[in-house]
C-alpha cells in the first residue's frame, strides 16, 4: 500500500470519544484546523517502520501542512541521572488562541467482549489480549501526562526557552473498534459510534457456508488503516484459511479484509481466544 493510502486512512480515523469529561482527558482535533496536506503530500517513512511511528509521521505531516499550528518539537526524551524516564510525543504552538499544546498521540485498535467484565469500558481489549483502553487510560493518567510536571522537564522545557506554565495537555486519541458479530447494529454508550470499523469471530464460525463466496486478503499491520478498496490480490475462503491458521497457532488475531463485491468491503478479526 502506498503511504498517500495510508494517510488517508490517517485522516478518515476518528478520535475514540468526543466528550471531554470522558476520563477527565481533553481531546485534540485534527478536523478543527484547515489542511492543505495532500497537495503537498511527502514524508520520508522507511518500508519497515511499525504503524505506531508512521502515525507520528502523518500527525506532524498535518500539523506541518496547516496554518493554524506550529511544531515546535517531537519525541522529547526526558533524563533522570542519564537514564530516561520518559518521553513527551508533541509540544506544538496553537497560533489561533496563542497556546502551548502538549499532546499524547495515540491510535488503538479494541475489541469489544462483553465477557470480559461486568464494567462496559473494561470490555474493550486489544486483539490479541496484550492491552485494554483502560490500561492505557490509566497509564496516560498516571505516567505520560504527568511526566511534563517533573522537574527534570521542567528544567528541560526551560532550557528550550518554553514556559511550562503555559503548556496546555491534550491527548489526540484515535480508535478503531471491532464488536462481536451480533452487536454491529448496536449503539455503543461513551465511546464514538463513527470508531466502529468492524467485527470479530472466532475461526469456528469462519465456516464456508457462511463466507464462502466472498473473497479475503489479510493486510500487514502497517496497512491496518488503509481503505480495503485500494488493495487488488484477493483470495479465495478456502485459501485464506490456511494462512489464519498459522497466525491462530501463533496466538494472533489477524485482521481480515472482505471483498463482496467491487463496491462492497468489511473489516473482521479472527480471534485465537
């Protein structure tokens, strides 16, 4: 896939809730700026790098590309007695309400499974069951966001001549969610609707009868958030299977693109659990 692909897939993403009172954390919208960022699309990503930093890549490609912000630095390393202690992702300049932004970016794709927890927001998991929104929540509560109240950033943001007292924090916090099959037509509570990209099954139900006429192709990870429409080798139910066979032994949940027709794809995950 190309990265303009890529990018768009970057751009349609949606942030993971709209309400701000949502985990006491404020989120940062791309779509309230104005960008020219296609016309002058160019960004220098290496063919092996992981979708996390190719999604650092696109946001400072935005930011870069409209009117409205300025970087002012990326990937700030914080030391303590010279071992790091933490990283600050964004420190940008909002030129419109004259203020300093410091914003954790963050992209996740979540399951839902209902028999996870009787907490609804605990039912969100990553796909292979490694990480949860919740952990991360918590995580950018307790050690991300504070990181910029250390001393030892202070005196880092001090010596880059920023004024701490004036950095205001956000997190721009995408998700792309996947429910079980019979939930697809369901309103989830808290979290934005429009994050829904598709659904999941576990390997006994990927049976022929049901998804045999229709044609598949399972996408890198670095690919996850491109549009299936762009993609053109597909294959058959039946020699798709053998290869999410391999990755279930493996213990991973591929993602599985669907072709029904030229005009019709869906997102699924195939679950080892």
């Amino acid at each position: 896939m190309s990265f303009e692909h890529q990018y768009a897939g970057f751009i349609n993403s949606n942030l993971l809730w709209k309400d701000n009172s949502l985990f006491e954390l404020s989120q940062f919208d791309l779509r309230n700026s104005n960008s020219n960022s296609f016309e002058e699309f160019s960004i220098n990503i290496a063919p092996n790098e992981v979708l996390g930093k190719r999604i650092e890549h696109f946001f400072e490609h935005y930011i870069h590309s409209t009117n409205d912000y300025k970087l002012i630095l990326k990937g700030l390393q914080i030391f303590k007695n010279k071992i790091t202690i933490g990283e600050l992702d964004f420190i940008i300049e909002d030129l419109r309400k004259k203020n300093i932004l410091h914003i954790e970016l963050v992209y996740k794709f979540y399951l839902y499974n209902p028999k996870k927890s009787s907490i609804i927001l605990e039912r969100w998991i990553g796909p292979n069951q490694k990480d949860s929104l919740l952990e991360k929540v918590t995580k950018l509560k307790e050690k991300q966001l504070p990181l910029l109240y250390r001393s030892e950033t202070v005196l880092k943001l001090r010596e880059l001549n920023i004024d701490p007292n004036r950095v205001l924090q956000k997190v721009c916090f995408f998700g792309n969610l996947f429910v079980p099959l019979s939930y697809l037509n369901k309103k989830l509570t808290d979290l934005n609707n429009s994050c829904i990209q598709g659904f999941w099954i576990h390997e006994k139900d990927f049976t022929s009868d049901n998804y045999g006429s229709r044609q598949y192709f399972i996408p890198e990870k670095k690919d996850w958030i491109t549009h299936p429409k762009h993609h053109k080798v597909w294959y058959s139910h039946t020699a798709i299977l053998e290869v999410l066979r391999i990755q279930l032994l493996k213990k991973k949940s591929p993602l599985l693109w669907i072709k029904s027709n030229e005009d019709s794809f869906a997102k699924c995950f195939i679950v080892w659990w």
